[in-house]
C-alpha cells in the first residue's frame, strides 16, 4: 500500500495544568488513514490503547474499519520518545492483505513494553484468509508484532495462537524490577465460540514464543490483566456478572478462582452508539489495582452513566464501587468507554491518576442530535478529590464517526498513560464532517501535567 512512517512534527500548543479550570484543550493528531481499498471505511481510526515507560508512549489503533463484521484494515501506531514533543507514526507490516500479510481483517490492539528484554509489543486479534472480506467468526488468531528500537519501527507478526472464534485480546508485560517474573509477559483472551470462556498464555523471551494456552475457568469479555511489583497478576475483565477478576501467583503457570469486584448497572448510550462497561485497569507502585468502567448505580433513574472504580492490594478483595465526581449526579452528562492510567512512579495517598473518557452534554438525544466530546480529569490523591473536567475533543456528530452493525464507533476503549515524570497522554478519536463519502476520524493525544493538587470531591 505504500505506507511508511513518517516523522510528524508536533508542537505541543498547550501544556494544560490537571487543576486548571474547565474548558477545551488543543488537541494533537498523531496518525490517519491511509488506505483506499473500498471495502471498509476510509478514512478512519477507532479503538485505541496506548503504554508509557520513561518518555516513550506508544499508542495503536484500528485503521479502516469495516462496516459489517468487524475488524479493520490494519493497525496503525504511533510513538514519542520525547515526551510528546514528536510523534512518529506508521502501519503494522504483515499483518492484512492490504500491508502484504495473510489475514483478511485484524482489530482489538493493544500494546505493552518488556525493559528486560527491551521489545515493545502489539497485540491484535486477526481473522479470515485471503480477500479482506471474511468478516468476524472466520477461523482468527493472536498475533503479536514486536520492535525492539523503542517502538519506531516494527516486525511482522509472530503468530501466539491460531484458531476458534476468539475476541478482545490484551497483552501486558511485568515491568518490575523486584519481581520474581520481571520480564514475563501476558496476553487475554476469549473464545465467542466456547461461550466466552477466557483464557491466558505468557512469554518469557520478549515475545518470540508463546505458551500453549490455559483458562481460569472464566467465562466473559475484555479482560485487562495487570501485574503487581511481587509479580502477581491480576486480569480484571468483564463477566461473571458484573466485573470479576482473576490472579496468578506463579508468573501465568496457573491461575486461581475467579471472585467479584463488582456488580455493573449501566444503560445503553443514545444514538446508538457502541459502548459496554469494559473495564479498564491499572497498577500503582504500592501494587494497588484500579479498575475502572461506566455506570449508572449513582444515578436516578439509571439513564446517565457516571465512570466509577474499584481497587484492590490483592486482587481478591476490592473496594466498595466509587464514583468519578465529573459532574453532579443530578446533571444531564453521560459519561462512558473510560481509559484509566495510574502513575507507577506514586502510592498510597499521593497516587496519581489520570482519566480520559467520552461523553454526551445531554444524555437525552437522537442519532441526529448526539453531541460526542472526549473529556479529562485526574487526581493526585489516589481518588480522593478530582480536578474540574477538561473537554479534549468535540463536539463530534455520530454522522462523522466510523459506522458498524452494532452502532458508530469511536472505539470499545480507550487509553491514557503517564510518561515523562507526571505527564499524562490520553489517546482518543477526533472527527471532522466527512467529504462526500470520505470520512475524517483520526487518533489524536493531549498532554496533561498531573502534579497540582485536586480540588473536586
């Protein structure tokens, strides 16, 4: 297809303090479509994940996504080695049939960083052969693509598992020096076709092989799995139901019983539009995990979700569900598809957190009227008080965004992390009114710096 990375220069216009008061931020696009076949939807990017080590980020993301069946053209990245003063942008190599790979359609990336063997890793989930046109349900697999020059150029894929319906992989790598299994690292897994039914597999030799894969007994969707600094792992996901959570205690030999974290009441967005109370997690220094997802518990009636969390030290006990102070639970904002990053650098009371979410002003509107805005907040006190929200993006017409058969689609998630010290670099979709056919929705980022005190409880 001609596609090759591009050094994009950016100059950050705003470097926004997470205690400033409310308003709009300047947001930075870091990539954009580049394909043309005219079987899925140009030109548009969904669906983001991103990591933060040192002063590197890499970000990845869906690129031409299909209407029907799901799935994309192919996965595209884009990195800062400089704490998001430039970009570096580019296309996953031998991944689809339209960048000289096999598969028909890839989707759901997600990336990670091994330090002790220095790779960078993206995980996706591909399906079908051939064409480009076997949608979701055809034979699929795991790949994980690897680059070991700090996330600017990248291999063609290793295949880690090959067959089933499967969906919603996630990888993570054990970034802790201290512990038992530092540079272990884990991908997630579900098989749609044995009834959602989770499962695990792991390598210790950044990502050249991978284990034959093991199940906890779970059954349910969009795990994230964490690991703590003694090396546990804990995969919150999806199920149960509610949200539920998992561990291993042996670095991914095996795994333990599933327990609760919490019951889920969310209710379906307006418009249409494609959301689910995925959860999405991260770790502190102390070990503590956060889970995050959109809820309407604290809401009367249940027609506006606010983003709550839960934490646990142990993965086996969690907190009581709390709820993100955006906005009065009285207002008309409906808040959803959350993207949590938790400072590895911090613990206990001076946790930093930082949350990057979307949201309609008015949860009471029409496919027509739906104004979608992507939005920020963050805490330096593990949660206890929350900066005023920042809108980053919006507002976007769901008109403007790609079109699936389970609604318009900025994504199943999102992403924030912390790198260069307290800087937080959430990752989320920007749109302008298509041209004719022709659409414009692209990855974008804005830095935040995450070191003035909250003010909102």
């Amino acid at each position: 297809m001609g596609v090759r990375a591009a050094l994009v220069g950016v100059i950050v216009a705003l470097v926004v303090a997470a205690a400033a008061s409310g308003g709009s931020v300047v947001a930075t696009p870091i990539s954009s479509d580049p394909y043309t076949n005219p079987t899925s939807q140009h030109r548009t990017q969904v669906e983001p994940d991103s990591f933060g080590f040192g002063n590197t980020v890499v970000a990845t993301f869906q690129t031409g996504r299909f209407v029907n069946g799901g799935g994309s053209s192919n996965i595209g990245w884009a990195t800062t080695t400089n704490a998001g003063r430039t970009w570096t942008t580019g296309m996953l190599p031998g991944t689809t049939v339209f960048q000289n790979g096999p598969w028909s359609r890839i989707s759901d990336p997600s990336v990670a960083y091994d330090p002790a063997h220095g790779v960078w890793m993206i995980s996706t989930l591909t399906f079908g052969m051939g064409s480009g046109s076997a949608p979701f349900g055809s034979p699929s697999g795991i790949l994980v693509s690897r680059s070991t020059d700090g996330g600017l150029t990248w291999q063609n894929p290793v295949e880690t598992f090959v067959g089933g319906f499967l969906d919603k992989n996630w990888i993570t790598c054990d970034t802790w020096s201290q512990s038992p299994h530092y540079g272990n690292c884990y991908q997630e897994w579900d098989d749609v076709g044995g009834g959602g039914q989770v499962f695990m597999n792991r390598s210790t030799d950044g990502g050249l092989t991978w284990s034959a894969p093991a199940s906890p007994g779970a059954f349910g969707l969009g795990g994230q799995p964490v690991v703590q600094p003694n090396g546990t792992v804990v995969v919150p996901y999806e199920g149960g139901p509610g949200i539920s959570a998992f561990r291993s205690l042996d670095g991914g030999v095996t795994w333990q019983n599933v327990v609760t974290v919490a019951s889920v009441t969310d209710h379906g967005v307006a418009g249409n539009l494609r959301t689910s109370p995925l959860p999405s997690a991260e770790v502190a220094g102390d070990g503590k995990v956060y889970v995050a997802w959109q809820d309407c518990q604290f809401r009367t009636p249940c027609t506006r979700n606010d983003i709550v969390y839960s934490t646990s030290l142990d993965g086996v006990s969690w907190s009581a569900k709390t709820r993100v102070p955006i906005d009065p639970t009285d207002s008309t904002v409906d808040h959803f598809i959350p993207g949590l990053a938790v400072d590895r650098s911090t613990s206990g009371a001076s946790t930093r957190l930082a949350l990057a979410y979307y949201y309609y002003p008015v949860a009471n509107c029409s496919s027509a009227t739906c104004e979608l805005n992507a939005g920020f907040t963050s805490s330096t006190d593990a949660g206890a008080t929350w900066t005023q929200a920042r809108r980053m993006a919006g507002p976007f017409k769901l008109s403007w965004i790609a079109q699936t058969d389970q609604g318009p689609m900025v994504g199943d998630y999102i992403s924030t992390s912390f790198a260069g010290g307290p800087l937080a670099f959430p990752v989320f979709m920007v749109a302008k009114p298509p041209t004719g056919s022709t659409f414009d929705e692209r990855a974008a980022s804005a830095r935040f710096d995450v070191t003035v005190p909250s003010s909102r409880k």
